[in-house]
C-alpha cells in the first residue's frame, strides 16, 4: 500500500504535468502546427492504446474479438480525425460510418465460414462494442479539440474533479454501498459528493475556460455539471464491469498503481459523446 501511495504521488504529478505541457503548447501556438492537434494527438494515441486493451482484456475473459482488426480500424478512424477542419457536421460524422464499415465486414466475412460460425457473432459484437466504446468517444474529443480547445480542458476538469470528489467523499463519509455487485468500494456518499464536486466545478471554471467562446449560461453549466458527472459515473462503472467479467483488476499494468489506459480514461468516454453533443448544440 506504501508502495502504490509512493508511485501514485510521483506519477500523477509526472501525467498532469505532460498534459499541461501538450495543452499550453497547443494554446500557445508554440509549437507551430495546428491548434489543438498536439492534444488530438495524445487522444488519439490514448484511444489506440485503449483499443489494444479492450481487446486483451476481453479476450482474458474467454470473448473472442477480433483485436487487429479493432486496432487497425481504431487507427484509421482516429487519424481522419485530422483530415478536415472541424467546420461541417455531416463531414465530421462520415469517418465514424465508414470506420464502422471497415470493422464490421471482414469480421462479417470471417464469420461465414465453417471454422468461425460458432465464435462469428461474438466476434462481431465484441469488437464492434470495443470500437462504439473506446474509438468514437476518442474521436469526438479530437474533434473538440479542433473545435474548440479549452472546452476539452472544462470537461476534462470536471470529469476528474468528479473522480477525486467521489473518493474523497467516500473516503470521508463511505457508509451506504452504490452498486456492489459490480464495484463493491463505491457508496452512495462518494457518488453524491462526485455529483457536488463535477457541478461545482462546471460553474466555476465556465468563464474562466469557455467566456467569450461559448455561451453557456450559469443554468446551463450546471445542468452540464450534472450530465457530465453521470456519465463519468457511468463510464467507470461500466469498465468496472469488464474487469469483473474478466477476473481482472486493471485493463493493464502499463502505468504502476493506476492501471491501464482505459482505467484512466474510463469516466471520460462517455462524457466526451456527451459535450460533444453540447457542444454542437452551442456552436
């Protein structure tokens, strides 16, 4: 336990301090390439990463997925995401269809034949699952970037503000569990204090980071607060539930004491489809 509080207090302090770095060079234009592609950048190596992971993991479990195929289309569908400006709905929305496509059809080839008919549709699911839950959350998030950076930063913030509100709540007041069977450390108190903690924050940080960007009124950065929280709740919880359908206690040990990739970007994936929903609703 020493052990992990030791390599937790000097990686966290290591993460946040490269991603402010990528940040401040891409709002800074320092860098000299285009803004917010650095940070696009990292997320999409974050989502490949992340792919390669679902797919382990999964298939430490007993799933058959189709993990090439799932890497190989995580990849294109993520680097698209530089090929356009970010201007036009319906252009940004094609790579997501033909990505899917490009997953779906050979793993649905695959599955005719008589070798494969009893793993096929499993096969298909499962990588399929993988690709709606890790590739397009990273890719919508590289579009925010190009969008509109510092609003990546808001819903960052206050996805992982949620996240330590939650512990720390639990830690404090912990009494009453929240869903057990799936994530026997959460309790009610730790979820409500994540909800205080992420709605705090996203009216806090709405004119310092989105003034004069957007126009996102105090109700509204509230009711972001909100949406943002359940859907960082979700999307940990969900991953929890991965873990524990595969008898695993991380998606990976490639970060000591923190896990894997998806342990560190489970309570944003859902949050990222969710401002970039608000997102296009404001611009």
């Amino acid at each position: 336990m020493a052990s992990d509080l030791r390599t937790r207090a000097v990686l966290a302090p290591t993460m946040l301090a490269i991603v402010g770095l990528v940040y401040w060079l891409d709002v800074s234009g320092t860098s000299g390439i285009k803004a917010g592609a650095l940070s696009a950048g990292l997320l999409g190596l974050l989502g490949i990463g992340g792919a390669w992971e679902f797919a382990t993991l999964l298939r430490s479990g007993g799933f058959a997925v189709g993990k090439r195929t799932l890497v190989v289309a995580t990849t294109i569908l993520l680097g698209s995401a530089f090929a356009f400006g970010w201007a036009e709905l319906d252009h940004e929305l094609y790579p997501l269809a033909v990505a899917t496509l490009l997953l779906l059809f050979p793993l649905a080839l695959r599955s005719l034949g008589r070798g494969d008919m009893h793993q096929g549709l499993e096969r298909q699911g499962a990588t399929l699952l993988g690709f709606i839950m890790v590739a397009w959350p990273m890719y919508l998030a590289m579009g925010t970037c190009f969008r509109c950076l510092p609003s990546l930063l808001y819903v960052v913030l206050i996805c992982k503000g949620g996240d330590i509100g939650g512990y720390c709540f639990g830690r404090l007041f912990g009494k009453h569990k929240l869903i057990p069977h799936i994530s026997p450390g959460k309790t009610i108190e730790g979820a409500l204090g994540s909800l205080v903690t992420s709605v705090a924050l996203a009216y806090a940080l709405n004119e310092p980071l989105l003034g004069g960007l957007l126009v996102l009124p105090a109700w509204g950065a509230l009711l972001t607060g909100v949406i943002l929280n359940f859907t960082t709740q979700t999307g940990d919880l969900i991953e929890s539930l991965l873990k524990r359908r595969c008898n695993a206690k991380d998606s990976s040990t490639l970060l000591p004491a923190h896990g894997g990739i998806l342990d560190l970007v489970d309570s944003l994936l859902f949050s990222f489809c969710a401002w970039f929903v608000v997102l296009i609703i404001l611009t």
